[in-house]
C-alpha cells in the first residue's frame, strides 16, 4: 500500500471524562513517530471546530504540556453535542479537509460521536478523497458496543466508590436505623455506572455499602423499594442507596426525565434521587432521607482517577494512529482483555457502522436475583479497571492541570453558517 502523507485532525466530542485527553495525547505522540504525517491539528470543539474551520498546532505544544494531558480532565481541545445534519454539512467539512490536506481523522467520543465519524469516513469515499478516518472510544458510561470496556468508565468507577466509602464513614457516625442516603449517578439508559458502585463493598463485608443499588435494566418497583428500605433498616444504622439515572418502570417509562432532548434526540436525565427520596419520605415516617447528586463531579474527578483507565486511554490514542498509518479506516478503537488470570489489555478495532448508536447494556446474569445488587461476574469485570492511582502534580496544596497555548491554524476558506 502507498504511503499516505499529509495532516492529523483530532477532535473530541460528547461529555468529557477524566481521562479523554489522554487520549488526545496518544495521537500527538504517535503522530509525531511517522514521517507520513506532516502536521498534527485539533478541532477547537469537535465538529464544530470542522465547519468552522477552527483547528491548533497541537505540535506546536510543549512536551510538557502533552504528558499533562494524561491526567487533565475535561476536553482540552474543548467539544460538543452538535449532529451533522445537512448534506451541505458533510461537503463543508470534506472541503476544509481538502484545504488543509487532513488526510488522518481521529475523532474521540461515544455513541453519536462514532456514528458522525462513520457518515464523514462514507462522505468522503463518495467523492473519491483518500481519507482515514478512526474512531477513539470515550464514555463514562461504558455503553459502546463491540469494545470490552470504554476508557473513561474505570476512573468514574473509581469515584463513585471511593466517595461511597466515605460517605459510608460520616453515615456509620449518624445513623440511627432512621437515615436513609440516596446518592444519583450518570450512566444514562444503562447501569454500568451504578453497578460499580458495588465495588466499595470490602471483601468478606456483604453489609458494607451501598445497600441497595437501583439499576436502569431492572424494572423499578415503588413496593418493592419500600420493603428493600425497611429491610436493611432494622439490620443497619443507615441505608446508603445509588440509584443510576436512567431508572424505568415496569412499563419502559423513565421514574424522572425533563421534556427537553439534545441535539441527537436523547432524554436530559436527573431526578431519580429526588423520586426516591419522596417514596422514602412518604413511606418511611420518622425517616431522615438525604439526596447525593455527584452530577458531572463524576466525569471530572481526576484526582481519584485509575491509572489503568489513564494507561489505556492513552493507548487507544497510540493505536488509532498506528492503524490509519497502517492503511485502516472507517474502525474504531477497542479494548479487548486477556484470557489469562491477571488482567491484560490489548486494543482491536471493530467497523464504526456497527458502533455507531448501539448500546451495550448491563449482561443480566450479573445481577444478583434480588435486583438490587452484583454477583461476582461483575466484580470480577470492573475490579480491575480501577486500579492504581494517577499522579497529578500541586502547587500550594491544590493539582496543576495541563492548558494547552491554542496556536491557531490559518484559515484557508470563507466563513460558514452553521
């Protein structure tokens, strides 16, 4: 196969994650490894950043900087929620690749994000530009089909669990078996999030919190939760709930969403702490009911991030560059684990038609037959993307995120009206 010379776009889209910027930083350093490659750009805000032709010289970044972005949360290069909906979208973003010769697309994001990278990869084809273009998976809600597990997911897990256990203290002190704790988490319409909630719980301490978690794939039940409640009551001084926000009835309906919808039609989700604690209150007389909304805490929190997620965010950067180098496009990035006893790594790549918008939900047979907690299949899953500690530099006391200069690329083509 020809080599292909020309330039690296980088973008990142969708919500951001304590590790996404790792990933960012894979490609740089990757790219900066092959002669082929002759400049490497990120898009200021994911698409965007395409149609408005907003790009920065990310090799014009210190080294110092680009090793920063392994433990920075957020979205350096800044992102979106934006969908490419008209045809003349998709010319626009062909033609300013022909304009600045990108001939190496990475774009880093969950679900829609693969699915917009899949129609610019078929735009392009159709008019005969020699384009390749890779998916890099983020979501911290670990619902990307076809990859074992999504970087971003084990350091959110991370946090929820290490923020359980410290609840668990200040709740041990309180209790009285009248307290009753409802900490909400993301995840969207499925509960990976919330079922790794589980992982706080020490070894050989079954009644170690969370007490009860309310997953979206189990069908809720206002009875039932009542009677979970009481039961864990009379055995403990308090009841520390996770609930993930996507929670459904026995009809499919979600227990609390806004009317509102984003730009690719999903639900805004929240509430669901706020619907339990009104069931508690209005069931549980004489009760104390407390909510914990960590909202985008969770995707944030680097500061308790698993260097196993960081290590392998990055990795998936390096890959997706390697791959399209070597000839690949229209792939995505996958994390495919070892057979072995001790937990390895080791990245794939699946066709983005056959990621874009799927979900990978919760496999069943990991909830335990009371639907209110998780077997040893799922610890034996999660437990090891959680491990070890990311180290962030402080000054006086508080971490140092990396900032990237933003050295803008001139613009070659006239303005256009997104």
């Amino acid at each position: 196969m020809a080599e292909l010379v020309g330039n690296v776009l980088v973008g990142q889209s969708g919500g951001p994650t304590a590790v996404i910027n790792a990933s960012v930083a894979g490609v740089v350093a990757e790219a900066l490894n092959h002669s082929c490659i002759e400049e490497v750009y990120g898009s200021l805000n994911g698409v965007l950043g395409i149609l408005n032709e907003d790009f920065i010289d990310l090799a014009a970044e210190s080294q110092q900087t680009i090793r920063g972005l392994r433990v920075t949360p957020g979205a350096a290069l800044g992102t979106c929620r934006h969908k490419l909906k008209k045809a003349q979208d998709f010319e626009r973003v062909i033609a300013v690749f022909k304009a600045h010769n990108i001939r190496y697309f990475f774009y880093i994001g969950g679900n829609d994000s693969q699915d917009t990278a899949d129609k610019i990869a078929q735009t392009a084809r159709q008019q005969e530009y020699e384009l390749r273009v890779i998916g890099i998976p983020k979501t911290i809600d670990n619902d990307l089909a076809l990859t074992d597990h999504c970087p971003g997911y084990g350091s959110v897990a991370k946090f929820i669990c290490t923020t359980i256990r410290e609840l668990a203290c200040d709740h041990e002190a309180m209790g009285q078996h009248d307290l009753v704790s409802i900490v909400e988490v993301m995840g969207r319409n499925a509960g990976w999030i919330a079922a790794s909630a589980s992982l706080a719980k020490r070894r050989d301490h079954p009644h170690d919190p969370p007490h009860l978690i309310y997953l979206p794939e189990v069908a809720f039940s206002a009875e039932k939760f009542v009677a979970d409640v009481q039961r864990i009551l009379k055995r403990e001084k308090y009841c520390l709930i996770v609930v993930g926000e996507g929670l459904i009835d026995a009809d499919g309906n979600y227990v609390s969403a806004a009317e509102a919808t984003d730009a690719f039609g999903n639900a805004q989700l929240g509430g669901a702490a706020d619907y339990l604690r009104t069931l508690a209150e209005q069931n549980l007389p004489g009760t104390k009911v407390r909510t914990v909304k960590l909202g985008i805490t969770q995707r944030a929190a680097a500061h308790a991030g698993s260097k196993t997620d960081a290590d392998e965010a990055f990795l998936a950067g390096q890959a997706a560059v390697k791959a399209a180098v070597n000839g690949e496009t229209d792939k995505m990035i996958t994390l495919m684990r070892g057979d072995g006893d001790n937990y390895t790594c080791e990245t794939g790549l699946a066709p983005l038609a056959d990621v874009a918008n799927a979900v990978k939900k919760l496999p069943p047979e990991w909830v335990n037959e009371d639907g209110v907690s998780m077997n040893h299949q799922f610890l034996r899953y999660a437990q090891p993307l959680i491990q070890g500690e990311t180290v962030v530099l402080h000054d006086s006391g508080l971490p140092i995120y990396a900032k990237l200069d933003k050295a803008r690329v001139d613009k070659q083509l006239p303005a256009y009206e997104v």
